[in-house]
C-alpha cells in the first residue's frame, strides 16, 4: 500500500528544506495570497523601524527582523490586516564613513575634493546595493514583508514631511542656533550628539599623557599652583585655574600648592588655607608667549565640581576644548580659546604647533613645559574614553555653532504619551522615563554632506527662514531650482531663496540633519499624514525613485493606521528610534505614535563576549542560516528572555536541534504508525478513552496558553509552552499509548494528529519553515499551514490536567527511587506509598503501570524516617552547654516534629533554621521527595518477582532480536527460548514481541 503520509529521515535537514518550502512559497504567492485573505479584516498596525542598508544583515539584526516577523505572522494566522511596510535608513553618518572607506577617503578635504554629487551618487549606490543584500537575506529568513513596496528615509518626500516638522518646530519657538562646547569626531568633521554618543560600546579604554604642571602664582613669588591634565593639547588654550572654595589646599616646603591630602604628614605643609582664599589670584599661564595667549590674564576661580578623587584638587580650564570648561568660561566671562580646528589641528596662533593634531603636540608641549621648568611630573593613564561612534576615532571638545530644537516644552507631554505605552519587558517603561526627564536639547545638525538638508536659510537681515516643504522651496526660490534633480547636496546648496522679512536673497546653511530625524518622521511620511490625495509610487522620489514602488497614502490611510499597534526594536534604540519617532509625533499629534513596544538586549557569542570580526568571534549571518538553518536560529532569538544578552552561536543550535527532535520524532513516530495502518484523518473518530481525553483537553489548554503568550508578546513563553507540550506528548500520551498504535487504534492515531497538527499550527509564527513542512505531509500538500487560520482552544478540563501532572510528578520521583536504589525499570515490585499528590489518586492503575509496581498505595509515607541535624553555627550560642545534649537526642531520633518546620528535643523548641533535615528510606525502602511530594518503593524482591523481572528482561531482548534482523513493526514471529519456568508468561511474551507461538528450545526467532 502507498504511504499516506511521507516518511521523515531521522533527523531534519534544516537549510535543505527551508529552500524547498521558499520556493513553495514563491511558485505559490502563499504570502500574497495572506494578505488578500485578510484584507479588510481587523487592523494590525506595525511600524518597521528602518535597518541601515550600509552593510549585510548580521545575525544581532536577526534578533528583531525575526521576532518582528513572528507577530506579523501570529496576527495574519488571527485574519489582521496589516502592512507589512519594510524600511532601510539611507543617509547620514553610516553610510558616509563607509562609502569613504570604500573609496579611499579620510577626511572632510577628500570628499570635497571627489566631488558631492559623485559622492552623493557613491552613497547612493551603496544603499542600493545593501538594500537588496539585505532583502534577499531577510527572505531567507523567513521574513515576510512587502519587498518591493519598502520605505527609504532618503526620498524627497520622506525629507519634505522633516521639513515641515521643522517648520512646525520653528514655529513654536523651539528652534535655536546654539554656540556650544561639544564631543567632536576629528575625523568625521562633525559634532555628535548626546543620543548617538551615550552607548557604553561608545567608551575605550585608552593611554594617555598624565602632566602635572606647575602654573607660578604672580603676587606671590616661589609659590605655584599645580594642575593635572590628560589632553596636553588643552594646555596652550589655558586661561582659569579651578578651585573648590570650601576644600582645603596646603603650600609645600617646594611652593607647590595642592589639595591637603588627609594620609599625608601634617607637617608636610608650611601653609593651610581654604580654596575660597585662592581665587582671584593671579598666575602665568603655561604657554603665555603664544600669539593666542595675548592679553589673557590667568586667574584662579571657584568652581564647586572639582574633584577631589583625582588630579591635585586644581583643575586647568580651557573653555575652547572641554564641556565644563566652556559652561564656566560664561559665568566667570573668561576668554574662549579654540586650539583645534575641524580636523583636530591646531590653529594659527598656536605657533611651531599650528597644523598639528592633539596627538602630534604632546611631545612638543610636554618638552617645552619641562626646558622651562614647569613640569612637575609626567607618566601616563589607562582611563575610559569617548570614541566616535561611527569611526572610532578619540573625540575631542569644540566649541562651534549647531542647531538645536528644545526639549523643554515637550518633555512634559512625552512623558505622558510614554505612559500610555505598554512595553515589554515592562521596566523598560521607566528606562525611556529616565532618558526624557534627562534628555538635553535635541542637537539636529551635523556638518556633513550625504543627508537630510536642513531647510535653514538665516537671512543677514537677522531672520531666520525656515522652508516647510519642496513646493514652498520653489515659490521662494531665487536662482538654480532648474539644477535641483533632488533634495540633497549639492544640488539644493546651490538653490537661494527669499527672505520673507526684507525680501533679501538667502542662501542655505550647508549642515545636514541627526539621522535619527530621518527615521524618526516614518509614522508620517510612509502614512500620508496630512496628504490631500494618494500619489501612486509617492515616496519613491528623489534618491529612492526607482527603489521601490511604496505609495504615497492620503490622510485617511493615516488616520487608520495611526498610531501604530506595535513596535519592536533594541532596547538602546530608548534613547534613538522611540526618542526620536516619540519628539516627532507628540510635537505634530500630541501622542505617542505606537501603543505597545517590545525592546530585546544584545547578541554575544556562544561564550557571552561581544561578537567582533577582528577578534574572529563574529558570526556571518548567511553562514549562520546556511549551517544551523533559519528556524534554527529564530528558535534561539525567541528562546530567549528579551531583557538579557542572547549568547548565540553552534554550540546553542545544536542544542535547540536535539530539542526539536523529541518533536520530529514524536511526528515520525506518527507518520509510521498511520501509514502501517492506512489511517485517515477525515474518517469519523471511535470513541476517546481517558487518556485521548487528557490529550484533547491538553492541545486546548496549549493553544490557550500559547496565545495569551503571543498576545503578550512573550516569545519565550511561547517556546515554553511549546516544550513542555512536546514532553507531554511524547514522553506521556506516547509512550502510554504505544501498545494502541501497535494494534493500530484509529481513534489513538486520530488524536495524535490533531494533537500534532494544532502544535504545527500554533509554533508556525516561530518556525516557519518546519511547521509548514510537515503540515504539507500531515494535512495538506497543497496548502499552506499559513492560510488554515489560527486554532480555537477548545475546552479545558483542568482537573484532568491537574491531575496528569501530579501523576507524571509520582512518576518521575518512583524512577528517580529505582534508581537511586540500583534496581532497573524492568523488575516488578510490590508496593509504592506516594504522600502529596492527591490528585494522582484516580490514576493509581496508570502509576503501577509506567512504574512497574503491583500496588499503589497514597498515604502516609511511614517508609522515611526524618534526620535532623544540628545547625551549629546558630545552635552553639543559642544552647551553650546543654547543645550536647540536643546533639545526642536528635542523633538518636528523640525529637517531635512540631507544625511550621519546627522540633522539640529535651524541651527545647528548635526554629526551622537552626536545623538540617533530610528524608531518607528506612531499611528496605527506596524514597524520593519534592517539593511536598514523597514516594517510597518497597524494595524486597520474592520468588515471583524475580520471575517476572526476568520475563521483562526476556521480551526487551527478543525486541532487540528482531530489529536486529530488520523485521517490520508488524512481522509475526515464532519464539523459541531456553526458561520453562517463564512459559507460564507465553501469552504476555507474545503480546509484547508479536510472537505467533513460544516453544522451548535455545533462544531465537523466525518470521512467521
Ligand atoms: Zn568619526
Ligand atoms: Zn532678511
């Protein structure tokens, strides 16, 4: 007879049939097929946060793309209508340093000199080009999106709706030009802001210089101060001493002032005094002689933040080279030195050290200060150190112009809007709290070249212009709109406009906007937020045109599909994505633009370090889906609580593979059985016997907690439910039924396949792949797993399952007591006690059986006897003298269990903790206990015991026998074997080994 169904292989080939069921996919249009099945149902609104098409997937974006592809599956198997909107963040830092890379750029002077357009065209060309790596990637992933309709942040009108909230930002008042001190990357050329800067991946620890330098005071000859300092560069840019006005500083017998150090001789100081009496003195500055140096006047200032844990309780203030600095240069009116221009050189003015970079000064400047005397000592400090987080480099500070909108007025109504979030995992919630209450001005500007034109044009008349979209550009324009082929550089550099205050022509400012405006602004621009008319490929324009093929909505679509339901991204995307995307629409709508955020932590490797190329401990994603196969790998990203590290790589894939295989097994095991007995799934069901009954009630109340799972956004729970399900089956409802299956019980195989099929059906959203693979064998080779819907739960009788689980518990302790007692499953006993699950007591039969006992009493366990020991350490001083005696008395069982854990012994009450306790069988007993729950096997062995263990041992290896000589499951045999005294059990023996008739004689078969 033909196979009903398939037969497995032993084990599964992951990546073999992930491509098989890809191209299943394809040939079929099963995704399109979903979205047009669920259309006009009830709305799931996700928004894809963008992945920067600058590079390939790697395996820690796999983390998100998978459990975003889980929910929009989950949701499409529940009829959601959704829209499956793929996003790619195109400009900006990213892709600028890496297009630089690949051309061989390193600096600011370099790209200028290559050319903006060519370069925009280089950047361009490279988010093509990832974009379409990572689209292929994300497929093989599983992911289902609406490939050829994705968002890119670079399209003109995807800039167009940033400069309208910038219009809308202006026209609040929160728009500013600030001069600032601020973190610089010397080789990017651009300041970076607090947002990108704060990861700890953003912190090295690296070498530095460590001066300490001595400032002579001017009143007062052969004193000095001493300050300390890392960044020598700083030094010539010096013009404030600080001090902390109520710490005490001392003179040393060498004129050296510093902060009175406590461990030091009091004597070592031939003057004390406070810092408050310090300031205002006047000192030489370390490098006076400089051109910059002209006419500043060094002083000593208070300043209540100088640290007294480091350094000599003086700190040197450079207010053009260092935050602090810079703050106090404004309340103290101190000059603003810039030692360092754009690329980290040194300016004119510096004199032998202009055109040198902070590195190449050191040596200078630390020789100088030591030919005239003033360096008091030098080595060097390991410390933490700011590096850029795009190129790595050290930053500096600077003080330069940026533009700033204000988070003043919108801290407050973001804080409300975070509120209404509902995030997972739920402390999160407080997370973006403490990022708003603490976040700065959003600093907006980056003085860079491929990204979001800042639609500034300050007008010398003093009025600052601000274009709100392209068509008020093209009103106002002056000069060159016919060059404007698109919203970037340099093409829109060239564009003038009007003033609307004095009718002047203005020119744009040259910086490019923070990347995180870009992404920040989807919920509107992908939506048609405030849009008349649907335009067909509307947000294909500019450099996204011929990209993709995604709409431009009206404001109706918007106004259905926002806020979104749901967003998902890495949890340091707190103070990125659900920063920026949150400013944006509390600043337009005045609420939050999703409902519900799940964050997820960090992919490490195997061993918990970070995955780094150089140290050879990256994972390539393709590799990865290639070798352990995508289910594989989105098992281990769902596996995983999403507020800890996930450490992923081989070793947990080959784990999560022999985890499978209980299920793979558990449907094979059915597939062999059904075909052996031609079993089909649509004949009516005969009767359900109590343990088809437990499995019925069990598949519901899986699908009831697997959804309340998804509906939660709990992955793991979902995989925890799955697991413990798969036991339940195989190591339960399986192995309890074998005999049912042998004599191929419909009904047994019935239950089975619904059982099997509704687990299909249900981990589908996780693994994809396998599910729709072996739903293709079990239900339908020609269609999808994903078009069946989602699977009701039905009833739950949860006293049965109740009782199911007390009963495997009296299982599991009665062999962990055979085998603590040495004795194997296979010898028949008399007598189980169990205490503690009564629950288990209407499945008495079921226990005798798995636990090869006659009888099976519950009870009190009198087959125990309790050991008390003494907790010394508490004891002692508690009992002193009379402790002997305790001792002795509980040694020696002469104690009372008292309620609550508590003992008497010679009158004295002893406290739960003052005691060890322990149960152990007595002579003659096996005894396990958990939690509550003690069973004791009675041990001794008779005559007939003894016979029947070795009827047991007779049929395991006449089983053996015949699968060494390769019989079928169902081949009848002849028996011979060597015992008379077991031919009294024939009938068992050829119940159990398909035997036709056991005679006497040496051991051995034949095929009947
Ligand atoms: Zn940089
Ligand atoms: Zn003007």
């Amino acid at each position: 007879m033909a196979n009903t169904f398939a037969p497995l292989p032993p084990v599964p080939d992951h990546p073999a049939l992930e491509h098989e069921i890809l191209e299943l996919w394809e040939r079929e249009g099963t995704f399109f097929k979903l979205v047009e099945r669920n259309r006009g149902g009830p709305r799931f609104g996700f928004m894809d946060g963008p992945i920067t098409a600058n590079n390939p997937m790697g395996v820690h974006h796999a983390w998100g793309r998978t459990i975003k592809d889980v929910f929009q599956r989950y949701k499409a198997l529940r009829g959601f209508d959704e829209r499956y909107q793929n996003g790619f963040d195109c400009q900006g830092l990213h892709v600028e340093v890496e297009v630089e890379k690949s051309l061989g750029l390193d600096s600011k002077r370099d790209i200028e000199e290559y050319g903006l357009a060519e370069f925009a065209a280089r950047c361009k060309e490279r988010v093509a080009h990832f974009a379409g790596v990572i689209t292929e990637q994300s497929k093989r992933l599983g992911m289902w999106m609406d490939w050829n309709n994705s968002y890119y942040t670079f399209s003109d009108t995807n800039i167009e709706f940033i400069w309208r909230f910038l219009k809308e930002v202006q026209g609040r008042g929160w728009l500013y030009k600030g001069h600032r001190s601020t973190q610089w990357c010397p080789r990017c050329g651009t300041s970076l802001s607090k947002h990108e800067q704060a990861g700890e991946e953003n912190y090295v620890e690296l070498e530095h210089p460590s001066l300490f330098v001595r400032l002579p005071l001017k009143e007062r000859k052969g004193e000095s101060l001493v300050v300390w300092t890392t960044t020598p560069w700083t030094l010539p840019a010096n013009v404030a001493a600080a001090v902390k006005p109520d710490a005490e500083y001392g003179l040393t017998r060498e004129g050296l002032w510093y902060r009175v150090e406590e461990k030091l001789d009091p004597d070592a100081y031939v003057a004390k005094v406070r810092g408050e009496e310090l300031v205002g003195l006047e000192y030489e500055g370390p490098f006076d002689s400089l051109p910059a140096q002209e006419g500043v006047v060094h002083r000593v200032i208070p300043w209540d933040e100088v640290s007294l844990d480091e350094g000599t309780g003086i700190v040197h203030i450079a207010p053009g080279a260092g935050a602090d600095d810079f703050e106090l240069s404004r309340v103290h009116d101190l000059p603003v030195l810039m030692p360092i221009d754009e690329s980290g050189r040194m300016l004119p003015g510096y004199g032998e050290l202009e055109g040198r970079t902070t590195n190449a000064v050191e040596e200078p400047v630390i020789e100088s200060l030591h030919e005239r005397g003033l360096l008091v000592d030098v080595g060097t400090i390991v410390h933490r150190y700011p590096i850029c987080w795009r190129c790595k480099t050290p930053l500096l500070f600077r003080v330069v112009d940026d533009w700033f909108i204000s988070a003043e007025e919108i801290r407050g109504p973001m804080l409300e809007a975070n509120a209404t979030v509902e995030w997972t995992p739920s402390f999160y919630s407080k997370r973006m709290d403490d990022w708003l209450r603490n976040m700065g001005d959003w600093n907006i500007s980056r003085k860079r070249y491929f990204g979001l034109p800042l639609p500034f044009y300050p007008c010398s008349c003093g009025h600052l212009n601000v274009i709100g979209s392209r068509a008020e550009l093209e009103e106002r324009a002056t000069a060159r709109l016919e060059g404007l082929q698109e919203l970037h550089r340099p093409w829109i550099d060239a564009v003038t406009i009007r003033c609307e205050e004095c009718g002047g022509d203005v020119e744009r400012i040259a910086e490019v906007g923070d990347a995180w405006l870009d992404a920040g602004i989807v919920h509107f621009s992908t939506l048609g937020w405030g849009n008349p008319q649907r335009v067909e490929h509307g947000n294909a324009t500019g450099a996204a045109a011929g990209l993709t093929g995604a709409d431009l909505p009206d404001h109706s679509y918007w106004e259905k599909w926002f806020p979104a339901d749901w967003v998902t991204e890495s949890r340091e995307q707190i103070r990125l994505w659900f920063y920026s995307q949150s400013f944006m629409a509390v600043t337009l709508e005045g609420r939050s633009p999703y409902r519900a955020v799940l964050a997820y932590e960090r992919v490490r490797d195997e061993t918990g370090r970070e995955m780094h190329k150089s140290t050879g401990n990256a994972i390539d994603a393709n590799e990865a889906l290639e070798r352990m196969g995508a289910d594989v790998m989105r098992w281990i990203y769902c596996a995983q609580p999403p507020s800890q590290n996930i450490n992923f790589g081989y070793g947990p894939a080959d784990e999560v593979k022999r985890r499978l295989l209980t299920f793979w097994n558990s449907v094979s095991f059915f597939v062999t059985y059904a075909n052996v007995d031609g079993f089909d799934p649509a004949a009516p069901r005969g009767e359900l016997k109590a343990l088809d009954r437990w499995l019925v009630s069990r598949t519901s109340a899986f699908v009831r907690d697997a959804t309340a799972a998804y509906e939660r956004y709990s992955t793991p729970a979902v995989v925890v439910a799955f697991d413990r399900f798969v036991d339940d089956l195989s190591n339960w409802y399986i192995r309890r039924s074998r005999r049912r299956f042998w004599e191929g019980d419909a009904t047994a195989l019935r239950v089975l396949w619904k059982a099997l099929t509704t687990a299909l059906q249900v981990i589908a959203p996780v693994m994809p792949f396998l599910a729709e693979h072996l739903w293709r064998s079990l239900v339908s080779a020609n269609e999808s797993i994903f078009l069946a819907g989602w699977p009701e739960a039905g009833e739950v009788d949860d006293t049965l399952l109740t009782e199911v689980v007390a009963v495997r518990r009296v299982v599991e302790l009665g062999r962990q007591a055979r085998a603590a007692s040495g004795l194997k499953l296979r010898q028949p006993l008399r007598r189980l006690v169990v205490a503690g699950a009564d629950p288990a007591r209407s499945h008495a039969g079921e226990i005798a059986e798995e636990l090869r006992v006659k009888d099976v009493e519950f009870g009190d366990v009198d087959a125990s006897e309790l050991r008390v020991k003494p907790n010394l350490p508490l004891l002692g001083p508690k009992l002193g003298p009379v402790l002997r005696d305790v001792r002795v008395a509980l040694q020696e069982g002469r104690f009372e269990a008292l309620e609550g854990g508590r003992f008497r012994v010679n009158g004295h009450v002893l406290e739960p903790n003052e005691v060890f306790v322990e149960r152990v069988g007595k002579e003659g007993w096996a005894v396990a206990a958990d939690d509550g729950l003690t069973v004791a096997l009675d041990t001794a062995l008779d005559e007939e015991l003894l016979r029947e263990g070795r009827v047991f041992d007779l049929i395991h290896k006449v089983n053996a026998m015949r699968r060494a000589e390769g019989l079928e499951l169902t081949d009848r045999i002849r028996l011979w074997i060597p015992d008379e005294d077991l031919l009294a059990y024939a009938d068992r023996i050829k119940e159990d080994t398909l035997a036709v008739s056991v005679e006497l004689g040496e051991l051995r078969l034949e095929k009947a």
